[in-house]
C-alpha cells in the first residue's frame, strides 16, 4: 500500500516536475535569446545613427533605451512561460511607470526637449547665445541640461526645457556681426571730417570686413552733441576686440582731429533785482 502511494506521488512529481522544466528550460532560451536580439538590434540602430551623424549623446540614449524595451518584453515572456500570470504584472508594470512619469515629469520634459535640441540644432557646441535667461559659449548639450561657460567663464547649467521653450539668440550662426557704436560731437565741429577720421580708423582695422560695408552717418541731433553712428561688420570671434579697441581709438582720434565730445552741462544765470542785496543773492544760489 506505501508503495502504491510512493509511485503515485512519483508519477505526480514527474508530471508536475518535467513540464515545469521543460518550461523553466524555455524560458531561460527565451531570455538568452531576447537579450542577444536585444543587444544586436541596439548596436545596429547606434551604428546606423553614427553614419546619418546624429549626435553621439542621442544615439547612446537610443541605444540604451531600445536594449532595456526589448529586455523587459524578454523578461515578461520568460516569466509567463513558466506559468506566472503577467498581465496583473503589465497592468503593475505600467501602473509603476505612470507613477515614476508623473514624479519625473520635469525630467521627462527636459529630455523631450532636449531630443529636439539635438536633432533640429538651433545651436551646436562652440556657439555663443543667449536662451534660458543666460548667455554664454555652448560647452555641451547633454540629454537633461544644456551647459554654458559665461564670459567671465562661470559653468551655467540650464535644463533644456527653459533653453528650448525662450527665444534663443544664436549670435555664431551667421558669419558676420555688426557693431553699434555712437560718438557724439559738437555742433561747431565739422561734421565731415569726424565722419572722415571715424571712416579712416574704420578702414585701418584688418579685422573689419570689406562686405558688408561699414556706415558711418549722422543718427540724432541731441540736445548737447550731434551724434555720428559707426556700424562696422565683424566676425563673431573679434567682436569685443574690435568693440573695445574702436571705443577707445574713435574718442582719441576725434580729440586729435580737432573735433570735441561734448557732455551734457547746465549754465546758471544769476539776476539781481533792484534794492536786493549781494549777500541776499548769493542766499538764493
């Protein structure tokens, strides 16, 4: 009668036992297999995101991205070939995933907007602009931040929904920058020859561009000077180079020229009544 029973539960073990093997088995091929596909398709999308020469951040993410997707499928497959129910897990899976979405919402809108930086550049590494509140040279453009060196060189780092949602002034993307400088002189000066001596200081700078072409006119009749614009074209990289240099030679070669700077100045007039005194007068002053 034991013996009955002992090969009774024998033959429940073994037919209990070997297909969950078989299914243990499986879903251990199952995963060796997903994972293998999974880091072949990643590779496969990374390289071909090299050759189209997408940026080397968005494609690791991509590639990371993909490569955890397809493991986690894997894995759900695995689990349900053994006999584990996983659509109470996918339903806690994606209920996990809406959880950590709504805590990093932030976080997810800075890499959404950071995607869009990579793949539309509005600026690359190298440039300088102003987006984000801040201005500076592009040091690097990551998935999550957009980092800035300032030009007193301080490290600006802004999240990339701020860079992407404020207007973004690229002052590197066009080859060419034009100065804005005003000098005043006065209105007994010769209005000629300052324009003539701006001209020449113009011409002798090798850093100024030919094309386009300097202007140098008469903006504004103020109330104390006659002021006289000089609009030269520049590269970005000499722009304050040629900004500070032309401040400090235009002011000195006016004065040399015989042209003055005027400032703006008051003169008082001081009238005596009859009958009033000098120290009632000097009282009023």
């Amino acid at each position: 009668m034991e013996t009955t029973e002992i090969q009774e539960t024998i033959n429940k073990l073994i037919d209990v036992g070997v297909p969950f093997l078989l299914n243990l088995v499986a879903a251990i091929v199952i995963y060796v297999v997903g994972k293998w596909v999974a880091g072949i398709l990643s590779n496969a999308i990374a390289k071909f995101m090299k050759k189209g020469k997408v940026d080397d951040a968005l494609t690791g993410f991509t590639k990371n991205i993909v490569y955890a997707i397809i493991l986690i499928f894997t894995v759900i497959a695995a689990i349900g070939k053994i006999g584990v129910q996983t659509t109470s897990f996918i339903a806690l899976l994606g209920a996990a995933g809406l959880a950590v979405g709504m805590a990093l919402q932030g976080t997810l809108s800075n890499f959404a907007a950071g995607v869009m930086l990579i793949l539309f550049k509005p600026f690359k590494v190298g440039d300088f602009i102003e987006g984000g509140g801040s201005m500076g040279t592009v040091k690097e453009i990551q998935i999550f931040n957009t980092i800035l060196a300032s030009p007193d060189n301080r490290k600006i780092i802004l999240p990339n929904s701020k860079v992407s949602g404020d207007t973004i002034t690229n002052f590197s993307a066009i080859g060419e920058r034009r100065i804005d400088l005003v000098f005043g002189v006065s209105y007994s000066d010769d209005l000629k020859q300052a324009k003539s001596i701006l001209q020449k200081l113009v011409d002798s700078d090798s850093r100024i561009l030919k094309d386009p072409e300097p202007v140098i006119a008469v903006s504004e009749l103020g109330d104390s000077c006659v002021s006289i614009v000089c609009r030269p074209w520049v590269k970005p990289a000499d722009y304050w180079g040629v900004y500070f240099d032309l401040t400090e030679k235009g002011k000195l070669a006016l004065e040399e020229g015989g042209c003055s700077i005027p400032f703006p100045q008051r003169d008082i007039h001081v009238f005596q009544e009859a009958g009033q005194s000098q120290e009632a007068v000097a009282g009023t002053v």
